[in-house]
C-alpha cells in the first residue's frame, strides 16, 4: 500500500501534519469551549502579568548573560541599557518612547565603548 512512498520525505509531511492538528486543537479549545468555562476573578488577575512574565523571561537572559555566565559588571553594556531603559519607563510610562531610549542608550554606549 506504501511502496510508492519516499518515507524520507514522508516523515517530515506527517510530523508537519501533526503539528498542525495539534497547534490548532490546542489554539481554539478555548475559542471553542471558552464560553462554557468560568475563570475565576482571581486567576483572570493573575493571568493579565502573563505577558509581562514572558517578556521578562526572553529579555532578562539577553541581559545578563554573556557565554554560559552571568554578567552584573559595568562592561555588560546591555545591562547599562536595561537600567536605563527601566528608569526612563518609570518616569514616563510610555513603552514606545523606553524601546527607542533603550535603543539609543544602547547605542551610545556601543560607540563609547568602540572609541575607547
């Protein structure tokens, strides 16, 4: 029933398939059934930091690593450019305006850094 079938290229058209049926079931369970389900007060609060939360946990390595390690020292130029970028948002609370400080903080101290 098979023979005709090149199984190399086979398994990757059914692993793609799977995936498919297995991203979209996933996705529209709640789309489907959403209405049927009741989040409690407490969990819809606590689901709203889940952005944040994922934001922080893509950004903060970048930050802080350098190799396989650690970097808190003034050298880590993107630590220098968190910070600022951090207390630029406390100030003005405007994400647009921290991404674009950030990025010329970032910049700055990229060009000092080249010229010393």
């Amino acid at each position: 029933m098979f023979d005709g079938i090149d199984w190399g290229k086979a398994d990757v058209w059914i692993a793609i398939a799977v995936l498919v049926v297995a991203t979209a079931a996933t996705r529209s369970t709640f789309w489907l059934v959403g209405h049927h389900i009741t989040i409690p007060r407490r969990v819809g609060e606590m689901l709203r930091y889940a952005p944040a939360c994922a934001l922080a946990a893509i950004i903060a390595p970048d930050l802080l690593m350098e190799g396989q390690q650690l970097h808190f020292e003034l050298s880590n130029l993107k630590l220098l450019s968190g910070i600022a970028a951090t207390l630029f948002f406390v100030m003005r609370r405007n994400m647009l305006q921290t991404i674009v400080f950030g990025m010329l903080v970032f910049t700055g101290l990229r060009l000092l850094h080249v010229f010393q």
